[in-house]
C-alpha cells in the first residue's frame, strides 16, 4: 500500500509530494479544483489555507479535516507524468 512521505506545498497551488515507493511528483492542486467542487474544497482556494497541508497516516490532509488518499494522488501525478 503506497502511502505520502512528504508535501511541499509552494506558490501557485503546486504540492511537491515524495511517495513511500520512493517516487516524486508534483500534484496540481488549482487543477484538481477546477474539476472536483465541494464545501471542504472551497476553503482550498485560499492558498493561505491551502499552504496549511501535512500527512497524516500516509494521506495529505489539511486542518479543516479532508484528506487526499495516497493512492489517488499517485494516479493522479503519475498518469499526468505519463500523458
């Protein structure tokens, strides 16, 4: 089960992100919010807030409680990397 390392959250709503199988990528959060609506997604567009991200359990989550699966951020910035 691949579980997030680290999160790097920088300027412009990129998260560098390092996965436990040793992998890398950069998740384009403004991206994925664009495509994906919802109350605990609204906070996410202030990137005060959005900055705010940690693991937690191997997920990237933030303090308002969401949490992204490891597992969907790797498909997800491994099939663009790969696109």
């Amino acid at each position: 089960m691949i579980k997030l390392l680290e999160c790097d959250y920088k300027i412009g709503g990129v998260i560098h992100l390092t996965f436990s199988n040793g992998t890398k990528g950069e998740f384009d959060l403004n991206a994925y919010l664009k495509a994906h609506e919802g109350p605990l997604l609204e906070k996410l567009k202030d990137e005060a807030f959005a900055d705010r991200c940690f693991i937690d359990a191997g997920a990237l989550c933030w303090p308002h409680g969401l949490e992204l699966s490891a597992k969907r951020l790797f498909e997800l910035v491994h099939h663009k990397q790969a696109a």
